[in-house]
C-alpha cells in the first residue's frame, strides 16, 4: 500500500512543482531588474530591463533593410535622429540617413544584417526622462555579390522613443578567420 501511495503522490508532487517554478519566473519577468548602470563624471544611473516592444521596433528597421525598403527605414526614424557611425561619419537627420543607404544599396547588390542578439534596457536618469535603448549583436555582409561580400559583426545600439529611432552608436569589428569560416 505504501508503495502504491509513493507512486501516486510522487508524478503530482513533480508536476506541481515544476508549475510553482515556471509560475514564478513568470511573476520575476515584469519587475524591473538592475542589470547594470551607465555613469557619467558625478553619477552611476542604474540599467533596468526594458520594453520587449523596443525589441519589435529594431527587428522591423533591420528587415527594412534587408528589403532594401529604405522608405521603411526612414518611416522608423525620428526626422532629427542622430547616428554615429564606426567610420566616424555622424548622420543628423533621417534623410541623410535616407540618401546614404541608397549609395550603399546602391555599391552594393549584396547587403544584409542579420540580429544575433537583442536586448531592450532603460537607463533611469535623475534629472532627465527614462530613456529606452535596444542593443542587438549584429552580423553585417555586404558587396556586390555574395561572393565577393564582407562580414563583420556590429554592437549597434539605438535609443527608441515613441516607437521611433532617436539616437544610435554603432560599433564595429572585423571577424576572426574563425567567425569567417563559420559564417559561410
């Protein structure tokens, strides 16, 4: 009888407890959590989980260009958006940016960017609003056709404000031999 009992009782204590751990990690996802701080000379502003909505914004801007459909590029910029490149070059408007994609779509057939990773954070300021940025690990290959095309992996990092593209800081490095030959 005892060992009738343990069978029994043994699957539901399982199934109970696996439901109580997944309930819970649900409740933790909509807390906001530190996960790091931005600093400047006087202050360190804590980083918390952001908007996974943020996330969408930046999915979209990144297949507007692998569409080549800059027009939807544009449409996700604010008209003022400010980018730095890792040329040094600095875009003050979404219509610069607008006219150079073109000449790079236009040098290059072969073009696109594939998200590795992204993650939507808020940087809590003091003084200033709350500022939502999305960072996203991504894959870049471009030229004139596949065979001939670059990779090199990006860190871009852009700050969404009303469902728009505001400010962003891309980082680039170029690939190992390594990342090279398992990319292809």
């Amino acid at each position: 009888m005892k060992n009738l009992i343990i069978l029994f009782f043994l699957p539901v204590l399982i199934i109970t407890s696996c439901v109580n751990i997944e309930s819970s990690n649900q409740s933790t996802e909509s807390k906001p959590i530190v996960i790091g701080y931005e600093s400047d000379k006087n202050n360190k502003y804590k980083i918390v989980n952001g908007d996974i909505n943020s996330v969408e914004i930046v999915k979209a801007y990144f297949d507007a260009y692998n569409k080549k459909d800059l027009q939807a590029v544009y449409n996700l910029e604010h008209e003022d958006v400010l980018l730095f490149a890792p040329n040094g070059m600095t875009i003050e408007s979404s219509k610069q940016h607008l006219e150079g994609g073109e000449k790079f779509l236009a040098a290059n057939q072969y073009a696109k960017w594939d998200i590795i990773w992204s993650i939507s954070t808020h940087v809590n300021f003091e003084n200033k609003p709350t500022e939502n940025w999305v960072t996203s690990g991504i894959l870049v290959s471009y030229g004139k056709d596949k065979a001939s095309k670059t990779s090199v992996s990006r860190v871009v990092d852009l700050m969404i404000k009303d469902g728009k593209v505001k400010k962003g800081y891309i980082h680039q490095r170029q690939l190992s031999e390594t990342e090279k030959s398992s990319n292809e």
